[in-house]
C-alpha cells in the first residue's frame, strides 16, 4: 500500500546556501571555512541546542533581541460535543496507527483508493505516555523587538520534533520541568 507525504507547507526564504553567502561577506577574520565546514558547524550547533531543550529543560535566548525558544508543556483537554461523544477536532490524529488500521480494514486497496473512501475510521492521540500532556516547542516573542512580529512563526523541524517525542516516550516525562502554560 502506498501513502505519499503532501507538500510542504512553508517553502524557505533563505536557504543555508544564502546563510554561507552572508557568513562569507560579513566574516571578520581571515580564514575562510568552506561550504561543507559551514554547514556541519551549523548542523551540529542546531542538534546541541535542541538536545539542551529536550534533555536539560534550557530555553534558548536567540542573539539580536529575537527573543527565546523553549518547550512548552500543557494539559490536553478532552472535552464532549452534544451527544456525548469525545469531541475530536482539538485531538492529534495518530497517523502510524491509522494507517495500519485501514491497512487492515481495506486490504487490496491502495493509498488513492483509501482517501477516497468517505467517513473512515480515525485513531487520536491521548498522550497516555506523557499523562494527558502535550509539548511544543514555541517561540516567546516577549524580549523580542522584531517589527510586525505577529506575521513571523517558527516551525521546527522535522528531526527537532521526532527528537522530542522520541525522548518522551523512552524517558518518563523526563525531569518534568517544562514550562507549563
């Protein structure tokens, strides 16, 4: 069976080789790091800051007032609609085990033929794991003094957000010491 990812949302205004580019314009020293260097410097300190988030608990100031990141812990809320029912639409779809439900449940078809069909079954996350919590990374915009700073989000990536769920699932809750909102 095949399921294909959808396009991406957010499509990059500067991409690492436009960061390469400044670091060479503006570099205040006479060594010159190469592309690959570069890129392995800036890889390594993105893993590194991400991992003192997820492990360490520490919030990430970013240099230039552009504020701060950090890992936010909150309470998921079930709530019911009218009939009674667990009202799904502020649930997480848990994709993995969706996916094997309907693998199950329409042998033979293919993934078009799937999305084709008209009210499926659908599996939602409860957090059990985490005990009914869930965490993002966000970006506190408070010390920040970027203009129009309602237009600009952060999205993480894909590597930073399977770290962290990734962490909190082999560690229980690990320290516990989230922000919590």
């Amino acid at each position: 069976m095949y399921f294909k990812r959808g396009l991406r949302k957010i499509i990059a205004d500067n991409t690492p080789a436009d960061c390469y580019k400044f670091y060479k314009k503006n570099r205040k020293h006479e060594a010159e790091v190469s592309p690959t260097i570069y890129h392995e410097i800036v890889q390594k300190f993105n893993h590194l800051t991400i991992r003192a988030m997820i492990y360490e608990n520490k919030e990430f100031v970013m240099p230039g007032r552009l504020g701060s990141m950090r890992i936010l812990k909150r309470e998921q809320k079930i709530r019911l609609n009218k009939e009674g029912n667990v009202d799904t639409k502020r649930l997480a779809v848990n994709y993995k085990k969706t996916k094997e439900l309907w693998i199950k449940l329409y042998p033979g078809l293919t993934g078009e033929e799937i999305k084709e069909i008209p009210n499926k079954k659908v599996i939602f996350e409860y957090n059990e794991h985490t005990d009914g919590y869930k965490f993002n990374f966000i970006w506190n915009k408070i010390t920040s003094n970027v203009k129009n700073q309602t237009a600009y989000y952060v999205e993480m990536t894909r590597e930073a957000k399977t770290e962290l769920s990734r962490a909190l699932k082999q560690v229980p809750l690990l320290k516990n010491n989230f922000y919590a909102r």
